[in-house]
C-alpha cells in the first residue's frame, strides 16, 4: 500500500484521501471566513479608508482562493471568498472616491490665499 492507501476504501478513493479532503475544505472555511469577517468589518466602519495595495492585495489573494477552492471542489470556502471579493470592491470604490477628494482638499491648502488686505 503506498502513502495515501492506508486503512479501508471507500468506492476508488482510499478513507485517508477522503479525511484529508474533508480537512482541507473546513480550514479553508475556517480561514475564508476569518477574511470575510475582517472584510465586513472594515466595509461596516464608515471611516476606514483601505490603502490600495492593501485593496490590491486582498482581491489578487481572494481571487485566487476563489479559484483554488472552486478546482479542489469545495464550494463553501469559495463562496466565502466570492462574498469577500465583493466586500473588497466595495472598500475599493470607497478608496477612490477618497483619492479623488483628497488632491483637491490639499491643494487647496497648499495655494497662498488669494484675498489680500
């Protein structure tokens, strides 16, 4: 028996594989979910502004769970990761709307004011 056939078998795939299997989809949940809760939390605070390789870098990472997890089979952590991607698009347009509004606020204080005595 090699590595992966050890105890009984379940149809073609040995009980191990399939345990292992299991596992894998509940950390993935697990580890989904603890993203998605950050991700809500930051979309429910009104004030947070995420930096853009913070925006940048949490959908490259979410993309790929989506993807990951969808080609392992385990749906669950894929839609945890699908329902984080949409919370991160929401903080990204909060993001650029911020980026828009802020040149100007600080040119504004930047220029020498135009009234004189």
């Amino acid at each position: 028996m090699g590595q992966f056939e050890v105890g009984a078998r379940r149809g073609n795939a040995p009980v191990r594989v399939s345990q292992t299997t299991t596992v894998v989809g509940f950390l993935l949940s697990v580890t989904f979910a603890c993203g998605l809760v950050i991700a809500v939390a930051h979309v429910l605070n009104q004030r947070f502004i995420a930096p853009v390789y913070d925006v940048v870098a949490n959908l490259t990472a979410f993309g790929c769970a989506v993807a990951a997890s969808s080609l392992l089979g385990h749906p669950v952590p894929a839609m945890l990761s699908a329902v984080a991607i949409l919370c991160w698009l929401v903080l990204a347009r909060r993001t650029i709307l911020d980026r828009r509004r802020r040149p100007s606020e600080d040119r504004s204080e930047e220029s020498p004011s135009t009234d004189s005595n």
